[in-house]
C-alpha cells in the first residue's frame, strides 16, 4: 500500500514537473523520498506521544507568588499558633526569587509548580526578626476564566497514601 502512494506521488510531481518549463528536476529520488516519509513519521510520534504543557508565558507573576507564599506561611503560622496557644506574629515575604518553573495539568487547569526562596519578616510585639533565603516549593492554579489563581497545598490522607489538593484562593 505505501509503494502504491510512493508510486502516486512520483507520477504527480512528474506530471507537474513537465508542465512548468525551466524545472529542471522536481521529482525527488527514491531514498530522498523515503528520509521525507521517516521524518514526517518521527515528527508525528513525537508530537503524538509528548505530554502537553501550559504555556510558561501565562506563569504567575511575582505579585501573585508572594501571594501564595504569603498564604503558606500564614497557615504554618496559624496551625503553630493554635498548637502553642500564642498569639501569630506579623509576617511579610520580601525578596522572592523563583528558581524553577515546572507547568503541568491539574484537573485539567494549567498548574505551575514553582521553587525558589524569599525570606521572610517577622513582627512580634517590638522584636522584629528576619529569615533569610528561606526555600519554597508551591503550585499554582491558573483558574477557567484566567483571571483568577489558587494556591494548592498537597496532602496525603487516608490508608493508601494518595495526593488530593486543597485549593486556596489568592487575593489580588
């Protein structure tokens, strides 16, 4: 069946050849042929068997990973403070710097998995404490209409040890 289109195909560029004047040969040779058939086959397997990937111009920006990171923190924070029975400390993220960008899908929505570091400043009473290049590693959800992100914390319940996400708004 290949050698039959193979076939085809010669005697199509033939017959184009020889209404065009001043070609001198248009007609590919045989294994010239042949590389144009593997390349279009590889072109396609590849394309066909790679994962998609969002595209990494629609990642965050910066103002919304200090969001995320900032809503991380606050958590920490909150479940520390109810544990020791304290008040939480006033906390601000400063210098992020994001190192790696990895996009993904979840759920069918592009997600971003970011690491870097931040360091982060604390307030408690008069003391004022600053934590340097702190690391991070967070996703980030780009929601349907694209106006909208959500930090997703990954966590790990019950016997089997399976994922789920919970998903945390980020305010603009």
């Amino acid at each position: 069946m290949r050698n039959t289109f193979k076939r085809r195909l010669i005697l199509f560029l033939r017959k184009a050849a020889t209404r065009e004047r001043g070609v001198e040969r248009i007609v590919p040779r045989r294994h010239e042929l042949g590389r144009v058939t593997l390349a279009l086959s590889l072109t396609a397997i590849l394309t066909a068997c790679s994962a998609p990937m969002p595209p990494i111009g629609l990642a965050p920006g910066g103002d919304i990973v200090q969001k995320a990171i900032a809503l991380q923190v606050e958590q920490a924070q909150q479940h520390l403070s109810e544990q020791l029975q304290a008040t939480s400390p006033v906390s601000q993220i400063a210098r992020v710097s994001v190192k790696q960008i990895k996009p993904l899908y979840l759920g069918k929505l592009p997600t971003y998995r970011l690491k870097g570091t931040y360091n982060l400043n604390l307030s408690v009473g008069d003391r004022k404490i600053t934590q340097k290049n702190n690391e991070f590693d967070i996703y980030i959800q780009r929601q349907k209409e694209g106006k909208t992100w959500r930090w997703l914390k990954r966590v790990t319940r019950g016997a089997d040890g399976a994922p789920q996400w919970l998903s945390y708004l980020i305010r603009s």
